[in-house]
C-alpha cells in the first residue's frame, strides 16, 4: 500500500475562513477557533500551517547539506537525526520531492 503525499503547495492561510487554502483556492483544513487562546493566536497558527510545504522543502534541502558536508560534526549529527525524523512525519515525499533535485 501506497502512502499518501500531502497536497501540493504553498498553501496560504485565509483569515476569513480561517482556513488554509491550495494554490487553486480549494481548502486544505479549517481551524477550529475553539483550539486557540485568540484570535491573533489562531491567525498565527494558521499562518505557520499555511508555511509548511515550503519548511517541508526546506528541512529536505538542510539535509541533504548536512549528509553531504556535516556529518563529521556532532552538532550537524544531532540535526540529521532532528530533520530525519520532521521528514518521516510527511509519509510519500521524498528528499527529492522536498528540494526538487536529485537525492
């Protein structure tokens, strides 16, 4: 069985609808005010799930860097492992996918 991929970005986030929306405009999810403390937060929290295609693009391409170049310092060793496991929550996307290179 296949894994799903996540639907293309970028996404924005929608105030009005308090929705965050597709490059068509189609709806990707709703927030639900009831989750939040304000509205500032919940337009906050919109606008950081509106920015996760391109921070899933840019984990991909932080490590790559760091496999081809850092991996002889433990810094960049504990930072490996932090994006590995960001990345694996995005099942179907390849590092590929992520950075639109070559893995």
């Amino acid at each position: 069985m296949n894994a799903a991929t996540h639907t293309p970005g970028p996404w924005r986030f929608d105030d009005e609808q308090a929705a965050i929306l597709n490059p068509d405009s189609k709806p990707v999810a709703f927030l639900s005010f009831h989750a939040a403390d304000s509205l500032a937060q919940e337009n906050a929290n919109g606008r950081l799930i509106a920015a996760a295609p391109e921070l899933l693009r840019c984990a991909g391409m932080a490590l790559e860097e760091l496999q081809e170049y850092g991996r002889s310092n433990p810094l960049a060793r504990v930072a490996i492992r932090a994006l590995q496991a960001v990345l694996a929550t995005a099942p179907g996307t390849t590092t590929t996918e992520q950075t639109g290179g070559a893995a």
